[in-house]
C-alpha cells in the first residue's frame, strides 16, 4: 500500500482543537500527501483509561469528525505498548505498571495488569480509527529484563543454548513473529561519544559486528532463516557467517532499502530517491557484501525445520 504521509506528534503535551487539525489535514491534502498519521501516547481520550490524557487532549469525537470530512485522506494511530510509556507510568493509576519504579520510560510484559491495559489501548485505538494501518511502536526498551519476574523469565529462556532472552521476552510481549537468533562476532561496536536524553544509558548498541549492525532471527514456522543488515557507512562491507548447526538450501530473497546519498529522500512529483527494492539472493555461502548507506534482509530457507 504505497502511502504518502507526514506524522504529527501530539505526545508533546500539545492541545489541538478540531479547526486546528483541520488545517493540518487540508495542508496534507494541498501537498499531495494522502495520509497523516497522529503520535498519541497519553494524549488520546482512550475510553478505557480515563485516568491518563488530562485536558485539551485528542478525542474520539474529533478523530471521528475528520475521517468524515476527509474520506480521501487516511488518518493512522501511532500508539505505544511497551517503551514510550512514561506519560501512563506517571500517572497514580500507571505507576505499578512500570518495569523499574519511578524511573525510565518502560512498562513491564510480565505484569498482567500492564498487559490487559495494552489490550485496552489497542481495541480503544481500532475502535475509533477507520484506518487499515495502526503503528504499534516498540522501541525505547532499554530496560527490559529489569524487574525480577522478567530477570527470572531472561535467564530461563538463555538455558537453551543461542537464544537471546531479552529478545525472545519482547517477542512474546508483541505476538507471533519472527524467532530471534543469538549473534556473535569480533568486532565490537565502538564506545558511544554522544549519549542522547537523560533517560538513555551508555551502552554499546547494536550487534558485534562493527561497521554493520546485524540481527537473525527464524521464521515462525522455523523452516526460514532471515539476516537483517544495516550498513550505515559509505562503502561496500563484507562479511563471513558461521550459521553453526544451521543449513541453508538454495537460494533466497532479499529485500534492500537505499539511496544514492544520506540526502536521499522521496518528494512529491519526482522520482523516488529511497526504494525497497526485492530480488533473488543466490544460495547462502560463506559470507555477505551489503552496499553503502542501505539496510539489507535475507530470507533463506533451511534444510529442515529447527526444533
């Protein structure tokens, strides 16, 4: 579904009035775009937790209001069920759902409560939205595996040899997806010089497999291996891959997001300047090469399923 749209962060504690969005929405319209999509958090009346959104908030009302005067236009939710939840943590009825008390911005997936108010959330939000896409955002988790039932639930599922813990509890969390595999390597990412926000810990992010960042995971029928890369540098990287007890056979498919520079961008009326492209792979041997500036996922199939 090809889209063009822009995003509107009402999280900021902002307080639009109908008009005020309705000339957001013609603007949208006069650009060229067909969809706009509202950032929510706490700002969003959700029917089912009254307790969160304070005064001069989204409502209901006015969501439904605009997607009967823009019928050509597509309004998507962009909600959080995990990371970015500080504005419900802090409130009173919020604060024992939080992974770590009083701190950081995380709710906890282990905690029932927590995980019937993201249930909550969701249906209020597919409720009031005719869209045909919610954003589910997930980033944000830095402090995931912290409170005592997920550090015990972490250390269970690493009792099986290459599964990540973390990974496989996040997973969970968000529903049935891809199975994710633990990575390895001898080339650790370099220390952080610019920590970003009070809230965020220095820490070395991403796989140890610098310049690149690499994730694998299986799919969920575990009968595909998938390999995500992304080369943030200007020139071709290689790299060699042990898959351990894991056969791949034939070849695959791969999907390249890219540019031809970091001003790369999509504008109205012109040529795309950032594509997906999808091809064949050829069958998996004993490494990869990703172009410049492009993020790259392969999906290989395996001789037999893994149990």
């Amino acid at each position: 579904m090809p889209l063009r749209m822009w995003t509107y962060d009402l999280a900021r504690e902002q307080v639009p009035t109908l008009d005020h969005l309705r000339r957001f929405c013609d603007l949208t319209l006069e650009s060229g775009y067909d969809a706009i999509g509202l950032y929510l958090e706490h700002r969003f009346a959700y029917p089912s937790v009254p307790w969160v959104h304070g005064k001069g908030c989204l409502t209901p009302e006015m969501v439904q209001a605009l997607q009967s005067e823009y019928k050509t236009l597509q309004i998507i939710p962009f909600i959080n069920l995990l990371g970015h939840f500080e504005g419900f943590l802090y409130a009173e009825a919020g604060v024992p759902n939080a992974e770590s008390k009083f701190r950081g911005m995380q709710a906890c997936p282990s905690k029932p409560n927590f995980v019937e108010l993201a249930n909550q959330i969701l249906q209020d939000t597919l409720d009031v939205f005719s869209s045909q896409i919610v954003h589910i955002g997930g980033d944000e988790t830095f402090q995931l595996g912290s409170c005592p039932e997920c550090k015990r639930r972490v250390a269970e599922y690493e009792q099986k040899i290459g599964v990540d813990g973390k990974a496989k509890l996040y997973g969970e969390h968000f529903g049935a997806g891809t199975i994710p595999v633990a990575i390895e390597g001898n080339s650790p990412q370099p220390e952080p010089r610019y920590p970003v926000g009070f809230a965020h810990p220095k820490v070395l992010a991403g796989s140890p497999t610098y310049p690149l960042d690499v994730i694998a995971g299986l799919s969920p029928d575990r009968r595909s291996l998938r390999i995500a890369v992304v080369n943030a540098t200007f020139k071709a990287q290689s790299f060699e891959i042990n898959l351990g007890g894991l056969q791949t056979r034939a070849g695959g498919k791969l999907w390249r997001l890219s540019g031809k520079n970091l001003e790369a961008a999509n504008k109205v009326g012109q040529p795309p300047g950032v594509s997906i492209r999808e091809e064949k792979a050829p069958a998996l041997s004993r490494g990869l090469t990703v172009p410049p500036i492009s993020t790259s996922i392969y999906e290989f199939p395996l001789r037999q399923a893994v149990n």
